[in-house]
C-alpha cells in the first residue's frame, strides 16, 4: 500500500508548530504561561555561553519576546516547577516529568561508573559519603564546597577533582538535585530535600517497559513525525533497540502510521506518525513573516541532520573549531523568516559600550537580500538589543556578506 505523503510546506509546518514557532511571538513569559511553554517543548537545554544570552534564555525568548532571565530562574528555584537533569545535554526539564526520569538515574550510575573508571578519574567513588554528609549538615553546596585539600585543575570536565565527580555523580544517579546555580555554578542537596518524598527514588518502583512508553509518546508528540531512531534521541534515555521495539507495537496496535515525509531536496523518508497527522499539519496557518534569531541549541535545530532535510539548512556551531579553520565564527546564530532558515549572523553584546555589535550576516544562497528584509533584520535585532539590556547597535562595515 502506498504511504501517505506529507509535502514539505507542511512538515515544516508541524514541525515549527510542536516547537512553538508557528504562531506569533507574543503573550506572557511568566510563571504558569512559561511552564507551560516548556511543558510543550518538552525541556529547555542548558548552556554556559554568554555571547549575546544564555542558550535557555534565547531560547525562550525567540518564542516570547516578554521573557526575561529573572522568570526562569524563579520558576526553577523558587517555585520549584521544574528540575534539572540530562537529555542529550544538561536541560531543564517540568517537575511533572521527574517519576519519568527513575529510569535515567539508574541507567547512568552505571553508565558514569564504567565511563569514569575508564577515563582514569579515580578516588570519586571513595568521595559519596563524605560529599552526601557534608550536604546534609551544611546544606547546599556548589563544588568550590567540597574537596578543598584536593587538587583542582583549571581545566574543565576533565579535570574534576574528586568530590566534583562525587557531586556530578551522585546527582546524575538521583541521590541529589541540582537546586539552582550561581552564576552558571550548580547548587547540590539531597534529593530528599527538594523533591516531594512520594517521588523519590526508591519510594516508587521504576518500570521500564512504562518509562519507555512514556518516553517514546511524549517524543513523537514534540517532533510531529519521526524514525525510531528520532524518538530514542529526543529523551536519550531509550535505546534504539527499546525504540524500534516501540515503533513496533505502537503500529501494531494502531497508534502510529508509517507515512512519507518530502525533504527540502525533493526526497521522501519514511517516519512514524499518528493517524491523521498530514490532514492536521495540511491545515496548519503559515508562519509569521518576522525575523527571529534562534540560538544555536534552539530545540528545532538540536537535530542539525533533521533541520537540514527539513529547511535545506546546512549549520554547525563552530566554538570548538580552531580560528582559522572557521567558516562563519565562534558563536553564529540562525535567522528564520517565516517557515525558513534565511542565514546566518555572527554578533556580540559588549556590555562595557551597551553596544550589540553586528560582525556579519551571511544570507543563504536561496535568499534574495532586500531593503525590505534589512529592515525586518533591523527590527529583529532592536528586540534582542532590549532583551539583551543594551542602549545601541553597531554594525560593522560590510556586515552583509555573500552566500558561502
């Protein structure tokens, strides 16, 4: 039997409405509305790179230009709405998924153990006792708290001294919960502490057949469509085995659909859906006409081979590149107009000046640049130069650039 089709208008469709990106960029950024959000989103990825702002926080603000830096974190620390935890990277993640994370917590304590023992980062296994004892007479630590007769790098993952590993262990095993952070230091209780005891680890049984499930829906449900594959990456918690297994029984039961979906390039790939999908995502309205800058971990481009067969949009962060080999620069961000990825723009906030300045902006090759597009760009960049507490813009000269 032949599959159904879904053209590439509407999966882009689907795929920017699950990610928040289809309708206008308005309304409340705070409290229960941000929850929400997130909620929807499924989790926001965490990072330390302030070029402009925070990756959470552009993030947020790509969906809702109100949002400020002050709403997450009192969502997260003191309403306690959400938690932090992995998915592929640190994320934070709503509360109301934290019985769902039982599974994760065992899977990396034995992970990590095996991991770190190979990576040579010996002595942290010795560290639990002392570290979780500490905590409970002194209360939250950060790890410049523990370990002072260690020997400490200036390095980053590593060169963890020991009880730095005790404390990342033993909160990614769920013996403690990252509580909020200072600066971009985290903070570590005891679980017990922070999250409500009928939650706990080990106050409830964890079933994995029932994790895996939950894991798996609430995957396709954020991704529109999806390979088995998609669906163990989102959470990356399942395996791809416990993924395809899914996949299986989902269609067996009439959960799911195999259907077509057309790429940028014309070619279709066979995903996982639920029924009805491509009726649904054929009536889906456009995609605001605005520029957006999109961080480099905004969740629609997490997957950089999806977005690419999706937008036709080639994009790699280049931090970890040497200088010279770069192609664009350190921190470059994405530009979508409408359901499209129209380029690239490399900028930097000088706090000292209050000056966002512009280094460049390199249009793709597809995109015809115009007056009319500057000034939407200009527009754009007045919205982040606010968000971003800064007075002025600079350009430099010739910050429009040629297609690479």
């Amino acid at each position: 039997m032949e599959l159904q089709r879904l053209d590439n208008r509407a999966a882009r469709a689907l795929f920017m409405d699950c990610h928040a990106l289809l309708e206008q960029p308005t309304g409340s950024s705070k409290g229960d509305d941000l929850l929400h959000l997130i909620h929807r989103l499924g989790f926001v990825q965490l990072d330390s790179i302030n070029t402009v702002a925070r990756a959470h926080d552009m993030i947020l603000y790509a969906r809702r230009p109100s949002y400020r830096t002050r709403h997450l974190k009192r969502l997260y620390e003191r309403d306690r709405a959400l938690f932090e935890h992995w998915t592929h990277d640190a994320a934070v993640i709503p509360m109301e998924f934290y019985r769902h994370w039982h599974l994760r917590f065992l899977r990396d304590a034995d992970m990590l153990k095996a991991r770190w023992k190979n990576w040579r980062r010996d002595g942290f296994e010795q560290k639990f006792d002392t570290v979780l004892n500490h905590i409970r007479d002194h209360g939250p630590v950060g790890s410049s708290d523990v370990g002072k007769d260690e020997k400490k790098g200036s390095g980053g993952w590593w060169d963890w001294h020991p009880s730095k590993t005790a404390l990342e262990y033993l909160w990614r095993s769920g013996a403690l919960t990252v509580v909020g952070r200072d600066g971009f230091q985290k903070r570590y209780d005891l679980t017990e502490r922070v999250i409500e005891t009928q939650l706990c680890p080990g106050n409830i049984p964890c079933d994995a057949d029932q994790t895996v499930d939950w894991l798996c829906n609430s995957a396709l449900d954020r991704l529109g469509f999806a390979t088995s594959g998609e669906l163990a990456a989102f959470w990356d918690t399942v395996s791809a085995a416990e993924a395809k297994t899914w996949c299986e029984q989902a269609l067996t039961k009439g959960e799911i659909e195999e259907i077509a979906v057309v790429g940028a390039d014309g070619k279709d790939r066979k995903v996982f859906a639920r029924p009805g999908i491509c009726e649904q995502a054929a009536a889906l309205p456009s995609a605001p006409g605005r520029i957006r800058v999109l961080s480099p971990f905004d969740p629609m481009l997490r997957d950089r081979n999806r977005a690419e067969r999706l937008f036709g949009f080639y994009y790699r962060i280049e931090v970890f590149v040497p200088e010279p080999k770069r192609v664009y620069g350190y921190y470059v961000f994405p530009m979508m107009e409408g359901d499209r990825l129209i380029g690239r723009i490399d900028m930097k906030a000088h706090r000292d000046r209050g000056v966002l300045h512009i280094r460049a902006v390199w249009p793709e090759r597809s995109i015809r640049w115009s007056d009319a597009r500057t000034r939407r760009l200009e527009a754009e960049l007045d919205r982040v130069r606010r968000f971003a507490d800064l007075s002025e813009i600079e350009l430099a000269d010739q910050w429009l650039k040629d297609p690479k």
